[in-house]
C-alpha cells in the first residue's frame, strides 16, 4: 500500500516502506487528481454539535465580517476526505501496522480505507488520556490509551467501521476495509491529491468521506509513466451531514443554548 | 373525685395533644424548610446557569483584542499556508504575542490557556496547558468550538480534558472581511475551586462542579458548609440513571441526607455527553425533634410568643385543677375530718353519713356500722333504732310508701302496741328481744320506706278484724312546732338521700313520713322516757335509711 504525500511524515513513512518491500515497484507511476465539491462535505461531528438539541454551547453567534456561505462546517479534506485506489484483484494488507494519531478532538486520517489484514495503529498525541472503542466492536473494546501511548487493532474483515472515544465526544473515526484498495490519498486544501507510486494497472478512484463513499467513481489505468486525471472528481453526490441551517439566506442567525 | 379525675384525664389529653402538636410543628417546619430550599434552588441553577453564559460571552469579548492583534494574524496566517508544519518564527512570533495580550487582560477575566490556532487547527501558540507545550503536531482542530471559529462563529464550550473541567471560547482570527478565517484563537478557564468560589460569591449559590464521577471544584457562601458538596459524589450514580438528567439535563430537587437539597444540572458543551455538570445545592435547617427549637430560638422568637395569653391559660387550668381538688377532696375531707372530730368528743354518736359525699359517705356508713357491731360485742347499744327499740316495725297499708323490710311479720304487734289494744296486749316497755346482731343493725329504714318498690312483706301473722284499723286511727301526739320543723328537715333529707340512691320518691309525702315519724317517736318516748326523739338518715347498703335515737336531755 502506498499513502499519498499530504500525509504526516510517520503516517508516509510505514507504507513507504511497505511499499519498498513489493516487487514491481520499478512499474510503478505517479498519479496526481483533484477533487471538488470539498465545500458540500459537511463534517458530520461538528454539524451536530452546532445543533441546540446536542447542548453543546450557551452561546454560538457569527462573526459577522465572515461570509455567511464560508460558515457552513465543511470538511477539512486534507484529514477527513480520503481517495481510494481500487485495484481490479485483491490487495495483501501491509506488514506494518497502519499509523493513525489522535489528538486534538480527532484522529489523523479521520476516514481511512485499508485492504483486509491491515492492522491499525493507533497513537495518542495528546497530554491527556483517550479511551477508543470500535462502535459494535468486542474485538477494539474501550480501553485507556495515556498521552503518547498507543494501541493496535485489526479491523476483522471487509466492511465500515466507526472508532470512538468515551473521553472525547467529538472524536469519531471510520475505517473502510476494502479487500481492493492499493492505495489511498488524502487532498490538500485546495483539492489536489496524488498517489505517489501506483503500481501499473486499472484502477478505480473513489473518494470517502466519514465512512462512506462521496461521489461518482473514476476508472484510470496506470501505464509506465505518471498519470494526470484531467476531469476532477466530483465528492457532490452523497453528503452525509445535513446542510448548515446557517447558510445563504439565513446568515447572521445567533444560537443560544444550555441550561 | 370524678372531676378530678376527669381533669386528670383532661390534662394528660391536653397533654399528649399538645406533645402530639408539637412533633407536627416539627414535622410542618422541617417540610417547610425543605420546600423552601427546593423552591430556592430553582432560582439557584437559573443564577448559576446565566453566570456561566454571560461569563462565556464576556471572556469571548476578551479575545477580540488577540483575534485583532497583528502579530498574531500574521503569524497565524503563515501557519496557514504551511502545509506541513508550523513554522518556529511564527510559532515563537505568535507566543510572544499571544503572551502580551493575555496579559493585558484584565485579572477577573484572564485564562489560564490561549491558543493560537491556524487554519488547520494546529496550535501556532500557547500560553498555560504546559502539558502540551513540547508535543510536537499539537492540535485543536477536531474540537467543534474550534472548527466553528475556523468557520466564522464565536461561541463557548466546556471540555472534560485529564479529568478536569475547561470552559473554552473562541473566536476567528480574521484577515480580510468575507473571507474564511486565518485561524482561530482559543481561551480556556479551568473550573477550580478558585472559579467556583467566584461564581459563588457572584450568585450566592452553594455550587459544586463534578466531571467524571468526582467533585473537581466547589464553591459556597460563608453559610454554607462546603464538606456538604462532597455527598453529590455519592450520589451521581443515581443521578446518571435520573430519566430526567438523561433528557433535559437537569434534575429535579434530590435531597440528600435528608436536609440537603440539590439540583444537578448537566454542564453545556462536550462535557454534557461526558456526564460533567454543577450541582447547586441549599441546606434545609431541620429539627430532629422540637426540643432542637430551644436551641434555635432568637429574641424575636421568644417576642411572638403570646405569652399572656398563654400564661391566663395554664393559670385558668390550675386554678380549675385546684378548684376540683377541693370541691372533692379539700372540703369533704374537712367535713369527714370535723364530723370525726365532733365523733372523738362524744358530741354525736354516729357519723351522719348523709352529710358526705362519694367514698366518704361510703366511709361513714362502714365506719358507723363498725360502731354498731363493736358497740355489740361490748354488750351495750349506743342508741336504738326503730326496729331495735319497737321491734317488727308493721307495715302500715294506710302509709304505703312507708314500708320496713324484714318487719311486717311484726307489724301488727307493732301496730298493737301502738293502739294499745287491751286484747292483744304488748308490753311496750320491753320490746322483744332480738337477736343481738339484729339488734344493733342498724335498721335499712329507707329502704323500706319507699313509695312505689316495697319490699315483698313477710308473712303477716293473722290478727283480729279490724285491729289494724284500730292501730291505724290511734290518735298520736301531734308534733311540736320545732319538731315538725325538724321533720321537715329530716324528710327533705330523706327524699334527697332515696333519689341519690336512685330510689323511687314518688308518692312519698311528708304527711305519710310524718305519721310513721310521730309513731315512732310515741314509741320510743314511751319505751325510754326520753325528751324527744331525733331521726337520722343515712345510706345502709345502698339504700335510704332511716334511724331514731331517743334524746334524753
């Protein structure tokens, strides 16, 4: 497996290695994209703790001087929004453990997709403690993880699953399994995204966001030398979290709430 | 002693009522101390609750002096566009920056963290939370409150961090109008014992804060005993189960310990789903028992009471208790004590029962039979009663009402005697000699003399025609004046002794009385040639009676 370059250093550095390790990588390409419609991606955490239901704030009011259609709590790509490179065969799982930290109310990637097997490695970069558990999951059962302390999980096949935190609310993590996937890239703020080395062959980009996948699929094939998909990929067509009741037309309204 | 008694009765009642009122005065006050601390303690969590806004809203105003600052806009704006790391010029930039202004903030309003964050929710900058100072890649993005000052909102929000309890604000750091923020600058206020006391002295509210099953800060008026807050750690369990807690985060009145009122009220912001929260709590001043009112009295307590009023009172209950006691027991024992007395001189022979009343008539009755039977047994008799001295005392059929038990088997000698016939003579001197106890029994008169319940006769002895008549229509000595005077006396006595003996008295007239009187009188003068005779009632077995004794003076 191969991670794309946005990623921290230690999270590039395991499947860089893993990536050494596989034979063929002399075939390997350079695939760079781009995705937009980033700005409809609605982060599903922080759309719920805006609403006076989850009894969150005492008070949540606008800056006026920001435009009220920048105010809708869209997703920060670079962590939340994950490309996934669908091979046509299935894919071993790297040797090394996958690197995800925690710290400061999320985890780095928010939304991963690895292939079957791959063990996940989680890194608690906070001064305080967290308590992870996989939602439904008697296997990742909730467990204290001190500050720079870590703890490792397998995910136990195919499938989407969420990662909580019983000390921190506003922390929710997905794992997607998916037996295809070679690799996956994260874009930056501006959309752009790139696979590293891709091995050559067919290849299907998805993109995935909180857990599931956004936006229609892009066939490419991987040749011997780098790849530009031209036409960007569109993450528009499913968003998980409900529009900012915020937005255009209803900017400036103030929330009050507690007790 | 019946009104004694009753007032005895009367007393003890009053008595037990009035410890029975009290007890229900104690229970009312302590109810009423409840109430009122469950009543104040809603008030309570609205003072508290509304604290902790306006304290948010007035430290997010503290953090548009930092959000302006140049420095730190600029600072933060190059971490922005860093895409893989904080540059340490800005980071060092930004701190010092960041350091000048909380600073500058003035001391109620300082936090104890600023941070300084960019565009993709790294710190550049801090000040305070040490803990994080040298983690590399420290961040703050994923929080809500930072992402929506990421986004252009300003609002608060309490975290739950290491256990401990943060309320945090934050506000965007702008560089241009309508564009998406550079960054964000984040305030932080730990919840301690130093914020609690502050927030109480604000509110007056006795306020404990409580994150992950413990008590983190706590605060209370000088009134107010802080070591009470610590029972709410007990009782959190209990109120994570709270249906109520569980929905609109906030419970109703819990008492604790009985005169511990709380309200727990879940804390808004992330520590809502972290079961964090403050609890407001009063102490009800309660009693154990209305003896503890002595203790707690205050002058104007002790002025409200009516206190003459209530001293008329237990005055007018003594005084009746007193009046009683005497009407039954001073002066019947005095009256006992004197007819004695005059029974000691020899002034009298006998007590005169019908003088007393209740146990001492009683007495007095037993006490003048002894006299008789003791006087018996010494061979003498003190005085004679009718039947004593005139034998069988016939029963008269003219003067019904006037019948003696036990004599109407002799009751035609009698009635002979009385007429002296020459055919059936008697010898009156000498009446026949009864038997000894008999004799000296003191003859139940009154309970023969009565007007509609004669006792069943005995056996009349047959007698000569008409002889009865004879005896009936002897003329007798007409009485003197003063002693019709004293018959009359005797006959009022007579009739008022039957009726409290519940006897019948109908029919009885004093003319009927007065015949059988004049002809025992005739009788006894005639037997002992004595003066005058003097009757006497009293009470033998119940019953009226009625005696004579012959008066030789």
């Amino acid at each position: 497996m191969r991670l794309a370059r946005r990623l921290p250093r230690r999270l590039l550095a395991l499947p860089l290695l893993a990536c050494a390790l596989v034979p063929g990588l002399a075939l390997a390409a350079q695939v760079k994209g781009r995705v937009v419609g980033v700005e409809k991606l609605l982060n599903p955490v922080w759309n719920e703790a805006k609403e006076l239901s989850a009894h969150r704030f005492t008070f949540r009011e606008p800056s006026p001087t920001v435009r009220s259609d920048l105010r809708n709590l869209t997703a920060y790509a670079p962590k939340e929004v994950c490309i996934a490179a669908i091979a046509e065969g299935a894919q071993p799982p790297p040797t090394l453990p996958l690197l995800v930290t925690v710290g400061g109310g999320r985890t780095t990637p928010v939304t991963l997709v690895v292939a079957a097997g791959t063990r996940v490695h989680f890194e608690n970069r906070d001064p305080f403690p967290h308590r992870l558990y996989g939602v439904g999951q008697a296997s990742f059962s909730p467990g204290d993880t001190a500050s720079l302390a870590s703890r490792d999980w397998t995910p136990p096949g195919p499938g989407r699953y969420e990662v909580r935190d019983e000390l921190a609310p506003s922390l929710r993590a997905w794992i997607v399994v998916e037996p295809l996937v070679a690799a996956v890239a994260y874009p930056a703020r501006d959309g752009s995204f790139t696979f590293a080395n891709l091995a050559a062959g067919k290849y299907t980009l998805r993109g995935y966001f909180a857990g599931n996948p956004v936006g229609a699929p892009r066939a490419v094939e991987v040749g011997a030398g780098n790849l530009e998909v031209k036409d960007a990929l569109a993450l528009t067509e499913a968003a998980p979290a409900p529009p900012d009741k915020a937005a255009p037309g209803k900017a400036g309204k103030k929330h009050e709430g507690g007790n | 002693m019946v009104l004694s008694r009753f007032w005895y009765l009367v007393l003890a009642l009053a008595l037990g009522a009035s410890a029975y009122l009290l007890f229900v005065a104690t229970a009312v006050h302590n109810r009423e101390a409840l109430r009122a601390a469950r009543e104040g303690l809603q008030p309570d969590v609205q003072v508290v609750a509304s604290y902790l806004r306006d304290d948010a809203r007035r430290r997010s105003s503290l953090l548009i002096a930092p959000s302006l600052d140049e420095e730190i806009r600029s600072q933060v704006a190059k971490s922005s566009a860093a895409a893989d790391k904080v540059p340490a010029e800005a980071r060092d930039k930004a701190r010092s920056a960041l350091r000048k202004q909380g600073e500058a903030m003035p001391a109620d309003g300082r936090f104890d963290a600023l941070f300084a964050v960019d565009a993709a929710g790294r710190v550049v900058a801090q000040t305070g939370f040490d803990q994080a100072a040298g983690l590399e890649g420290f961040e703050l993005g994923g929080y809500p409150l930072v992402a929506d000052a990421l986004h252009g909102w300003v609002r608060d929000d309490a975290w739950v961090l290491g256990g401990r309890i943060y309320r945090v604000v934050a506000r965007p750091i702008e560089l241009e109008a309508g564009a998406l923020p550079a960054g964000a600058i984040v305030g932080a206020r730990i919840v301690d014992d130093t914020f609690a006391r502050e927030l109480s002295r604000r509110t007056s509210a006795a306020v404990g804060f409580y994150a992950a099953g413990k008590r983190v800060a706590s605060g209370a008026p000088e009134s107010f005993d802080t070591g009470q807050l610590d029972f709410i750690t007990n009782d959190l369990a209990a109120v994570e189960r709270d249906p109520a807690y569980k929905d609109k985060g906030l419970t109703d009145v819990r008492v604790l310990h009985g005169d511990l009122a709380v309200i727990y009220a879940r804390l808004p912001g992330e520590a809502w789903d972290l079961g964090a929260g403050f609890a407001v709590a009063r102490l009800a001043h309660l009693s154990a028992s209305p003896l503890e009112f002595e203790s707690q009295k205050t002058e104007a307590d002790k002025a409200a009471v009516p206190m003459g009023p209530l001293g008329a009172v237990a005055a007018a209950l003594a005084l009746i208790g007193l009046l009683f006691s005497v009407l039954e027991h001073t002066r019947p024992l005095h009256a006992f004590r004197s007819e004695v007395l005059r029974l000691a001189k020899g002034e009298i022979e006998q007590l005169t029962a019908s003088r007393f009343r209740g146990v001492y008539r009683k007495i007095a009755s037993d006490l003048n039979d002894g006299i008789e039977k003791v006087a018996a047994k010494g061979g003498g008799a003190r005085r004679a009663d009718l039947e004593q001295v005139l034998g069988p005392i016939p029963t008269q059929p003219a003067m019904s009402a006037f019948a003696f038990p036990g004599a109407a088997d002799a009751s035609s000698d009698v009635a002979a005697t009385s007429a002296t016939t020459p055919s059936a003579p008697r010898p009156l001197p000498v009446a026949p000699p009864p038997p000894p106890m008999r004799a000296l029994e003191p003859t139940p008169i009154a309970s023969s003399i009565s007007s509609s319940a004669p006792p069943p006769p005995r056996p009349v002895p047959p007698r000569p025609p008409g002889r009865a008549e004879e005896a009936d229509v002897e003329p007798s000595t007409q009485p003197l004046p003063e002693e019709m005077a004293e018959w009359l006396g005797v006959f009022d006595e007579f009739v008022r002794v039957k009726q409290q003996c519940s006897e019948p008295t109908e029919g009885l007239t004093f003319e009927k009385f007065q015949v059988t009187l004049r002809k025992n009188r005739d009788a006894l003068v005639q037997k002992h040639a004595c003066r005058r005779v003097k009757f006497t009632v009293y009470v033998k077995e119940g019953r009226a009676a009625l005696k004579a004794s012959p008066v030789r003076e």
